[in-house]
C-alpha cells in the first residue's frame, strides 16, 4: 500500500499537520513510538489532580491553536488561566517580589534598584544594533545587567529552559529583535503600537488549556486520524517517487512525508535519506528538565502564577507553578505546585534520582515559600531531553532545512527543534506543512 501521508511523531505538531491535512483531504498515517499520542503534552488525571507533564497550555492570541481546537470540537472545554494567574513572581533578595506591570508598580517595586531601574529607563537612549547576539549580551545592552538577572534572564530561562549567554535573540525572541531594528527601541515600540492599537504585537494572550488538561486536546485532535501507536521509525529512504520509512514493524511507502520528530531522532534516522539532514539535525542541543509535581490533600496559600528565580539565586530549580491557583487542578479543599529543576545552566541537577529531586524540590519550597508541608502525592516526570535550544548557529540550521525542503518535493520537516519551542509555533508549523501540501 502507499500512503498519500505519512507523519512522524505525534506530538502537538505532528498531530497538528495530521487533522490540517484530513481538513484538507489528505488521509495521513501517523507513526508514534510511545504508546499514546502528545508526546510533551500528556496529563496524568487522579480522583484529586490534574497533572501536567510538560506543557501548561498555550497563549489565545495567536489564531491556529484555536483553530485547531475549534475544528477539534474542543471549543466547550477551553479553559482560560484565572485572573490571580496575573499575578507572577520573581524569587531574588531572599525574598518573592511580584513582578510588576504598570509604571507606577514598577518604580515603588524594590525587585530592582534604583540604579536598575534608572539603567533600564535608559533603554531608548541605546544604539540599535543589526547583527544577532545572545540574549544575555542584547538585555545588558539594552538594559543593563540587573534586568538579565531579575527579568529577563528568569523569564528566558522559563520559557526555554535555556541559558540567555548561550541563546540567539533573534532564533529564540526574534520579535523583540525586529522591533529593535524597526523602531531603535522596544520602549519606543510598545509606545508606537500602543498608539496604534496594535499591542498584541508585544505578546500578551491568556493562558489557555482544557478542564481535562492537554491531554484531552490531543485527544480531540487525534480523533478519526489513523495513528501507529508503538511503532518506531528507523530509516528514511527514498527511491525516485516515494519515501520509504523503515519501522520496527515493517515498512511504509508514502507520497508525501512530514517529520515531526525532535531534532535527536531525525538525526538517526536521515541518515539512509540525506547525510547533510541528518548532521544538520544533529548538532541541536537540548536542555533537559526534571518536573517534581506535588498534591496536597489541603489548600495552601497560593495567589498568583508562581514564581521564577532570579539567575543569581538559581540554584537547582528554575521556578515553580502554582497550578491549582492557574486553573481548576485540584479537587476542592486539595491543591497542586510543580517544581520545575535543571535546564540548560543547570543541567547536572536533573541527572539527580528521584530522592534528591523530591529534596531539593521540598528545600526550595521551604527557602522560597516557607512551605514546610509534607505532599501527599508526588511525581516526578523526568525529561531527558526537555526543549531544544536555540543557540547562535539556529538560524544556518534552519536554512539547510529550509533547502532540503525545497529540494525534495513532498518532505516537510516540522517540530519544536526549528521554527519555534511553544505549542502555538508548533501547532502553526504542522498546519503550514500541511497547507503547503493541499493547496
Ligand atoms: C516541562 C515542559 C513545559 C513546557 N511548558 C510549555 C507551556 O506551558 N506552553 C507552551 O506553549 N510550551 C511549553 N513547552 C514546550 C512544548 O511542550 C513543546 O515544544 C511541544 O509540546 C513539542 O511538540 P512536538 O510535537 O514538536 O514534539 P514532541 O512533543 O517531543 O513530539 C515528538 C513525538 O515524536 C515521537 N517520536 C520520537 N522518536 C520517534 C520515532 N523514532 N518514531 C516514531 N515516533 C517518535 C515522540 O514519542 C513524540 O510523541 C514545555 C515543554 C516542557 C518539556
């Protein structure tokens, strides 16, 4: 039999290119090693907790994964952040200072210093600069050091699990890189497309999921998709009209292929196809994380979104979530924090067994929140390999893939590893591949 599509991996992208190409009229087959659907975005549900064990959910101001979610028949269950998940904090000094949002918070917070603030109220007076740079060397520029370490480098280190002297500006924010060769200045440009209305182009958006958690998108998604759960893909080949993919249960003859696999697995298995593909892919890194989720059979005082930690106080986690305070995670009178340990500047730490991670998990608690309660459930979700990390080199990464794109009819090479890390860039890359392949 040959397939009109097959895809590779069924995470969030891969299931995304699938249901675009079914709207479309392309039948895909999926191929997914594990042995459900989601890949980073999977829920464990108990009689009292939602578990998340990747992603939270994605922001609403970006149309695809509402789309999505809409064509899904998933619309009744959106469930959007709560207004105290606003509320964001930033451990530093000893102490959780809420992050402040409006110029006037902003000068009264003692999260930065006087001279840090003064620094940072300089910025439209910095010379743009053209050339790309890693995000530490562009905040201090544009900044100053302190707004690396309290704001900027926290939140980089939240989104990516990423290390801002090793990171691209413009692969990993290159929106706030354009709007500095565009308007001289990110002060200028939020003032000018304020003006304009148009200050969605900042970001912004509410945090969004399902009352089922992730999981239950997915399944909304995969519904009526044929996916090959446990099967691995081992080799891509292609003879002059067809891809051959190579799996550990047999073989599969497509028209049209889309990898959605991370960047590792890609690597391995180009290799029969493409050699250039596969070194290409190869040289990606990723930064691997550590989730210690703890329930509690009791409410605590939890207000807000949770908490990142300054760089400098960074010792073993890179925040916390609140997330019975976020969304409905916890049955009533019980509540639910997750611990979020290693990342890129601290990687070591997630190599950690699972003893010391529950450890180190109940130490910060107890340093940050001064919680001294025992959990009365705990998991630890190990990601080995977490988030891909754009560095320096991202941007020649994804020009090779770009031209073995468009030197090989019918390959479509999507996933986190190239063209964006959060569920929104993943689930618009699956349905620009998709769209490419139906018009
Ligand atoms: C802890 C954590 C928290 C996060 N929080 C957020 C958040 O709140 N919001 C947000 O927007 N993003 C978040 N992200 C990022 C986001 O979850 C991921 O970027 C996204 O889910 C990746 O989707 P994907 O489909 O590209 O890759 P994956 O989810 O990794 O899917 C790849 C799939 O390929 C399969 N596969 C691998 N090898 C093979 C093979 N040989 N054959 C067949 N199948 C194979 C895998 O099993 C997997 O199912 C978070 C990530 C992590 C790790």
């Amino acid at each position: 039999m040959i397939y009109d599509a097959v895809i590779l991996g069924a995470g969030i992208s891969g299931l995304s290119a699938a249901k675009f190409l079914k709207l479309g009229g392309i039948e895909p087959l999926i191929i997914e090693k594990n042995s459900y659907a989601g890949g980073k975005a999977h829920t464990e549900r108990t009689a009292d907790f939602v578990i998340e064990e990747g992603p939270n959910g994605f922001l609403d101001n970006k149309p695809d994964t509402l789309e999505l979610a809409e064509k899904s028949l998933l619309n009744p269950d959106l469930l959007r952040a709560n207004d105290k998940a606003e509320k964001r904090f930033i451990f530093s000094g000893g102490r959780l200072h809420e992050l402040p949002f409006s110029p006037a918070a902003f000068i009264k917070s003692p999260l930065l210093s006087f001279g840090g603030k003064l620094r940072l109220a300089a910025e439209p007076f910095v010379r743009k600069k053209y050339e790309d740079e890693t995000l530490a060397d562009f905040v201090k520029r544009r900044f100053g050091k302190e707004a690396l370490n309290k704001l900027i480098g926290p939140m980089a280190t939240g989104v990516y699990a990423g290390d801002p002297d090793t990171m691209s500006v413009e692969s990993a924010f290159g929106r706030i890189k354009e709007l500095e060769r565009n308007y001289g200045s990110l002060f200028k440009a939020l003032i000018k497309l304020k003006k304009s209305s148009n200050a969605a182009a900042f970001g912004g958006g509410r945090l969004t999921s399902f009352t089922g958690g992730l999981s239950q998108m997915v399944g909304g998604i995969s519904k009526g998709i044929g996916i090959r759960l446990n099967c691995r893909a081992l080799l891509i080949r292609k003879d002059e009209k067809l891809f051959i993919v190579e799996t550990d249960s047999g073989e599969i003859k497509t028209k049209r292929l889309i990898s959605a696999l991370p960047a590792y697995t890609l690597a391995k298995i180009a290799v029969g196809f493409d050699k250039e593909l596969a070194e290409t892919a190869d040289i990606i890194s990723y930064a691997p994380v550590d989730v210690a989720a703890f329930g509690y059979n009791r409410k605590l005082e939890l207000d807000g979104f949770g908490f990142l930690f300054a760089l400098d106080q960074m010792n073993s986690a890179i925040g916390v979530l609140w997330d019975s305070s976020i969304f409905p995670r916890a049955a009533a009178g019980h509540s639910l924090i997750r611990i979020i340990i290693g990342g890129a500047r601290l990687h070591h730490m997630a190599d950690k067994s699972d003893e010391e991670i529950i450890n180190i998990a109940k130490e910060e608690l107890k340093r940050t929140m001064d919680l001294n309660v025992e959990p009365d459930l705990i998991r630890i979700i190990r990601h080995k390999k977490a988030i891909p990390q754009y560095l320096m080199n991202h941007k020649d990464i994804v020009k090779i893939i770009d031209e073995k794109e468009s030197r090989n009819k019918g390959l479509k090479i999507i996933g986190n590893a190239f063209r964006g890390i959060g569920l929104n860039d993943c689930v618009s890359a699956g349905k620009k591949a998709a769209l490419s392949m139906t018009a």
